[in-house]
C-alpha cells in the first residue's frame, strides 16, 4: 500500500523518470525519500503554524477595524452634490440640496449614525423640511437621502462597525 502512496505522490508531483524502478515496489524496510512527508512533522507544530497565521491575520483584521474607526466623520458637501449629480436620475436644485443637506446634517451631527437606520435618517429629514416649512417632495427627498447613504457607504462613513 505504501509503494502506491509513493507512487501516486511520486506522479503528483512528477517526480516520475519514466524508467521500470517507478513502477517497481520498493524493497520491505526500504522507505522512498521523496523530501516532504507530511507526517515528518510533529502535530504540535502544525497546530502552532496554524495558530501563528491565524494570530497574524487576526491582528491584521484588528488594525483594518481600527483604522474604520478613526476615520474621520466628515461630508464634505461639495462631493456629496457631485456624487448625487452622477448618480440621481433627476435634478435637485442647490435649494433642495442645502435644506435636504441641513436636515440630514443635523441627523448625523447630533445622533449615533452607525445606530441610525436609512429610515431615520428619512424622518430626520422630513421633520426638518417640515420645521422650515419646505414644500419640497418627499419622495424626491427620500430619494435624495438614500442617494447620500449610499455615497457614505461606499466611502466607509456609514454603514460599518464603529
């Protein structure tokens, strides 16, 4: 059974020359040297590999979620315009931004927002509008709000473990 082990590893590995001593079983006693036999090492020290590279990457995970959370918490109102220009199948007017803008502003300012759900953030709005007295659409708002999460995402603001 051992010569077959030898064999297909040989072959896996094409270590094979070809000649009849490949096909040949080895002699009893006699143990092919093929260099890596797995079982040369003791199961201590795989397990210790093991948990050295999983150390590692868990370490490297750790500094990747320290680094999320000390990103700074900063929209930049410039950019979000740009981004709802490229992405809103509609037009909002600099009006319409700015008091849609203020509302969800004052929502992220003054609230958690990794705790804040999409809806949240919609009722923030809203109640603003409402306390300025816009007659803006709010579906267009909704829109617009839903628009500016998706850019917080994709700029790993929102949406994240803190």
């Amino acid at each position: 059974m051992d010569d077959v082990l030898n064999y297909l590893i040989n072959m896996a590995e094409k270590k094979l020359t070809g000649e009849i001593e490949d096909f040949l079983p080895s002699k009893p006693g006699e143990h092919q040297d093929d260099g890596d036999d797995p079982t040369d090492e003791s199961d201590d020290d795989i397990f210790s590999e093991e948990e050295k590279e999983w150390l590692e990457l868990e370490e490297q995970r750790a500094k990747r979620f320290k680094a999320l959370q000390s990103l700074p918490r900063v929209m930049e109102p410039v950019i979000v315009k740009q981004y709802l220009e490229d992405h809103l199948d509609f037009q909002i007017s600099d009006q319409e931004f700015q008091d849609i803008e203020a509302g969800f502003r004052l929502r992220w300012k003054y609230a958690n927002p990794q705790h804040s759900g999409d809806l949240d953030f919609q009722n923030a709005v809203n109640a603003y509008l409402t306390s300025i007295e816009s007659t803006m659409d709010r579906e267009k708002m909704g829109k617009v709000v839903d628009s500016i999460l998706e850019y917080l995402q994709e700029v790993r603001l929102w949406g994240y473990p803190e």
